[in-house]
C-alpha cells in the first residue's frame, strides 16, 4: 500500500505493508536513527515520536494511520528552540535524562509542556508512564518538566510582547 505523510517536514510517499508499524518505516525507509527499536510492544519508550504534535510510540502505531499525518523525530525536533527549553530546562533542574532515554523524554516533555506550560506534577507522571527508563527520580521528572515549562512560557510571553 501506498502511505503519504509528512516526516520531519518532507512529504513523501512510501510503499510499504499495511501492518507495518511506523517504527519500521521510520527506520527501514526514512533512515531515521534517534529511535531505539527497544521491545516493540509499547513497554520501553524508547520509540516515541511526535505525530501531529502528541507523543506516540512508534512501534505501537500501523503505517495506514499515518496517512496524512505529520511526524517529527528527534532529529528533527532538537534543532528547535521547543528542544533548547526542554534541554535547559532539565539542566536547570539538575535532572538530565540519560543518553539512551533522552529523545524520548525530550518528546514527552514536549507533548506536555505544549498544551500547559505550567502542568500538575500528576499530569507529569502519567505522561511518563510511556517511558520505562527509571534514570530519573520522579521528583527529578516533575522538576526537569516545570522548569521546561517555565522557559517556554517565558519565551512565548517574550515573543508576544514584541
């Protein structure tokens, strides 16, 4: 089957089977390398991707309900300056996810720190529930997050003014 979508900001067509999960695609025929194949059942997180702006694991999702979708890697997604809040953010916050989870995480942060800048630690912990890793404290997490959150809200309050 044919599946258009755009990844990282190229529309492209690709031909592929229908119960192809998108990790695949995304590996086999986009050459993305920031995704960590992992357990391809949904438990690790180290898949995760954006698609339409939300996070999603990648090896969960088949191909056919990508069509028409937009999907963001890592790659993409760290030159942005929604990545450098994320990253000064953790930082800040003395909470630096470790080098294999650290996409991942990014991403999550991202997907809620999008909708709220000033998210409820709850919030937080349900959000990471997608990720395995356990680099970071809880407490680490929900600091790293709000901290993100401040730099963005903060950003955006800078942009408007102007």
């Amino acid at each position: 089957m044919n599946i258009t979508c755009t990844i990282n900001g190229k529309q492209a067509v690709y031909q592929v089977s229908s119960d192809m999960p998108l990790l695949d695609l995304l590996i086999d025929n986009a050459h993305i390398t920031s995704l960590r194949p992992g357990c391809r059942k949904g438990h690790c997180g180290s898949c995760i991707v954006l698609i339409d702006d939300r996070p999603a694991l990648s090896c969960l999702v088949p191909v056919f309900d990508i069509r028409g979708r937009d999907i963001i890697t890592f790659e993409r997604f760290q030159r942005t300056r929604d990545s450098t809040d994320i990253r000064k953010g953790f930082e800040q916050a003395e909470a630096v996810p470790c080098s294999y989870c650290y996409p991942s995480k990014t991403l999550i942060t991202h997907g809620i720190i999008s909708r709220n800048v000033n998210p409820e630690p709850d919030e937080i912990l349900a959000a990471f529930a997608l990720h395995a890793c356990t680099c970071l404290e809880p407490d680490q997490v929900v600091r790293g997050v709000l901290q993100a959150g401040s730099y963005r809200g903060r950003r955006r309050k800078y942009a408007r003014s102007k």
